[in-house]
C-alpha cells in the first residue's frame, strides 16, 4: 500500500469515527480557545513531518474544540448537515484539485456545474432562461445578484459602470424590509452602493415587509432602484408576500432581488411553495446549498433572470486565458472568484443521492419536526412560541429576559443540544431550525427535555 493510499484511508477512518461520536457527543465542545492555542499553537517546526503523523495529531487536538454541527440537534443558524453522497463527493473534489474556472481547469467539473444549474431552476421555481453562478455562500450569491442588478439598473439610467465606475454615476436606492439578513447590507458596501443607500420598509410582527409602507416608498423614487423581498426570515421563517412586492416593483420598473438564502427551497415541496407565489418574476434569487440541501460548506447559489446583466458584471478576459465559446461556459464569467474550487460536484451528488422526491421529504419532514418541537416546547412552564411556524424556524421565549437567557446557556452548556440566541422586538429570545437531514424524532423529544431539565435546574437555583 503506498504512503498515499495508506493516509487516505485512515483520514476516513477518522472521519467515520467522528461521525459515530455524534450521538454521544457534547455538541459544545470541551475546550477553551486558550486550551487550543496551547494544544495548536507553537512556533512552526523547523523540519518536515510524516503526513499521517500530522492528520492524526490535527484530529487529536482538534478534537476537543469541534462543533458536533453534524449532529441532528444542532440547531443553530440555520446550517444543515452533510448527505453522505455530498459528502464523499466532496473528498473526491479535493483529491480531482480541478480550478473550476475555466472549462480547461476541468472540463468535467464544468458540465456538472451545467447540469446542476439546470436541475436547481427547475426545483427552485426559477425560470428556465436564468442564469446562475456557483459561489461561496448566500453573502457571495447576493454579491453576483445586486452586481448584476447596479450594471442593469444604471445602464438604463445611461450610465456605464464598466467603463466609468461609480464615481458620478446616478445614485441607486434599494428598498428592503427592516428584518432583511445583514449580509444585504454587507453586500451594497462591498459593491459600493453602501448601506446608506437603503429605504427600510416596516415589517409586521411576523418580519414580513408591508406593502403599503413599499408602495409608498416606491412612489418617492425617482431614479436607479432595487428591491430586496426576502423568503425566510432568519428569526421566524416569515416570507414577504413576493406576488405583491413583484407587482409593485415591475409597476416602478424596478430590479427586484429575492433573499432565499433558505426558504427558497421550500420550492421543493408542494404543501410549502405557494409561500413562494411570485418569487418566479423576480429579477435574481440568492440561496445557499449548504443550508437545505445538507452539502458541505462553501456553496451558494446565485441566478439571474437576464444574463447579459449578469455576465457582463462579471466577466473578464486575458490573453493567457484559454477559452473556447463553443465548448461549456467558463465559470468565472458568472462569478466573483476566478480560481475556484469545483463545488458542483457536490450538488450534484446532493441532487443525484436525493432525486425530487427525497428532496421534497428533506424539506416537508424538517419543517414537520419544527411543529412538533413548537408544539412540544409551548407546553413548558412560562414558555411563548413567538412565530407563526410556517417553515423550519422556532422562535421562543420564557418568561422573562433572564429566564430565557438562563435557559439557553443550560441548554447549550449540557452539551445535548444546541441553538441560539437572539432578540426579537427588543426582548431575549431562542431560535431552533431545523435543517439537517439527520434531525429525528428521537432528536426533537431530547431538545425538549433538555430545556425541561434547564427550567427546573434554574427553578431550583432560583429558590435557593
């Protein structure tokens, strides 16, 4: 057995005996961050070292400081798991090293990227004639959709971004909800746009934007505009009503952008996607596959309903580079990244592994396991469901601030399940998704009878 081979197959030995912890596990980890530096840490050795003797020290002091974020109770930020068809795919990706820039850095790692593409609009609603653009995360996907939305949106106002920049050029206003994600706000000052450029619409009490305050808001515009709707509130899995804000934003001849960096999947199931009637005329979607459909980390998805936007936003061209426009599309000319590791493989391992119906249970049985868990939660002392449970987010709270802060930290420090904190209209709160296809049953009764134990451990302490 070569020395390759050899490293290979107990690196995967490794990781399937993770995997087995992840029952038993505390999904908190042991130890403090200083323990790590000091188990880590050091000056860089002088001389090499046996490869296998290194991955198996990494694992040994890694260890103690690694999330159990595979675990089926893991249910902080929305982040699902890992398919074992994704999964294996994934080492395959790293072993293959193909740049998955251009269709001479892999041309296989391109056409799979096609295929995928494909599969993804006909699952997610979105229009056939889309474009779409593999990146790194749903913060990168609305990155490539609104760079896509300022070239089309000044170039009607005759202004030439690619030649002349923003300095100048007419300013662009983007209408989003006051419960939009943060990365929307990240995503216009990385763009240039800046933060400052936002009109915040009023939500309800649920985080969906009102319409009203958007058409009034619309009606005040006078100039480039982008909309931002939102499909899944991170809090509360709310959906703006997208028909609507779709009428309104094609009425002021506006670029509408949907956020789904999650509910867009809800796509996929069809006791779910009317929450979804309208997203289809929107101008360009973000989402994450690293989230719903449970791939490994570092996978976004951006489409965008006209490609000539799109590409033009990012396209970019060199002598050195080797292209040929009758073979498969080039994937830089759709992304921000240039060198770029050969994420479709693993969508399309996803995709393959679950087929449209496995997809559809994925989505309808996270979402069923959310009401139970809401169901269930709300029967514990001084405990509120503050959320219409309309997707795979719970938000709740306990009597007052402090109990539901000493809640949590209870919860999370037994190590039996974990999920975070937030702060909804001012008050302490704790959100649950539920997102990983390994998530059961047996998963959700154990989370509640965490927090039961939590309420009476901090009922005891509280009496003294």
């Amino acid at each position: 057995m070569s020395g390759e081979r050899e490293l290979l197959r107990h690196t995967a030995e490794l990781a399937a005996d993770f995997l087995d912890t992840l029952d038993e596990r505390p999904l908190w980890p042991p130890a403090t961050v200083d323990e790590l530096r000091a188990a880590l840490g050091g000056p860089l050795p002088e001389e090499p070292s046996e490869p296998l003797a290194v991955v198996e020290e990494l694992a040994r002091r890694a260890d103690p400081g690694v999330v159990g974020i595979p675990s089926g109770r893991y249910f902080g930020f929305v982040i699902g798991g890992a398919l074992p068809a994704a999964l294996a795919a994934d080492w395959l990706t790293s072993v293959w090293d193909q740049n998955a820039g251009l269709v001479v850095g892999g041309p296989a790692a391109a056409v799979v990227e096609e295929v995928a593409g494909t599969w993804l609009k006909d699952l997610l609603g979105i229009p056939t004639t889309a474009s779409f653009a593999f990146v790194t995360g749903c913060q990168m996907a609305h990155v490539t959709c609104l760079a896509a939305a300022r070239h089309a949106t000044l170039e009607r106002a005759g202004w030439d971004i690619v030649r002349d920049g923003l300095a100048g050029s007419p300013p662009i206003r983007v209408l989003a909800g006051t419960k939009r994600h943060v990365t929307i706000d990240r995503a216009l000052r990385l763009l240039g746009i800046g933060s400052g450029s936002i009109v915040p619409i009023a939500s309800d009490e649920q985080g969906r934007m009102r319409t009203a305050e958007l058409a009034d808001a619309l009606d005040q515009i006078d100039g480039p505009a982008i909309v931002c709707a939102q499909a899944g509130e991170v809090n509360t899995g709310a959906f703006d009503p997208l028909g609507e804000i779709a009428e309104l934003s094609r009425a002021a001849g506006t670029w509408l952008h949907v956020d789904g960096a999650f509910g867009l999947w809800a796509s996929a199931s069809p006791e779910l996607r009317h929450l979804l009637d309208g997203a289809d005329q929107a101008d360009s979607w973000a989402t994450d596959a690293h989230k719903w459909l449970n791939v490994p980390y570092d996978c976004g998805l951006a489409f965008v309903a006209h490609p000539d936007a799109h590409r033009a936003a990012m396209r970019l061209t060199a002598e050195y580079l080797v292209t040929d426009p009758d073979a498969a599309r080039d994937q830089m000319d759709w992304t921000p990244e240039f060198s770029r590791r050969a994420r479709g493989f693993a969508v399309y391992a996803a995709l393959r592994s679950l087929g449209r119906r496995g997809l559809t249970d994925l989505v309808e049985s996270s979402c069923a396991r959310a009401r139970r868990f809401a169901h269930e939660i709300a029967s514990l002392p001084g405990c509120e469901v503050l959320n219409d449970v309309v997707l795979n987010q719970v938000l709740f709270r306990f009597r007052d601030d402090e109990a539901t802060s000493a809640a949590l930290a209870e919860v999370q420090a037994s190590g039996e399940a974990w999920m975070s904190g937030t702060t909804w209209d001012g008050r302490a709160a704790i959100r649950l998704s539920v997102s990983n296809w390994r998530t059961t049953e047996r998963d959700i009764a154990r989370t509640v009878a965490a927090f039961e134990r939590a309420l009476a451990a901090n009922a005891y302490s509280s009496a003294g």
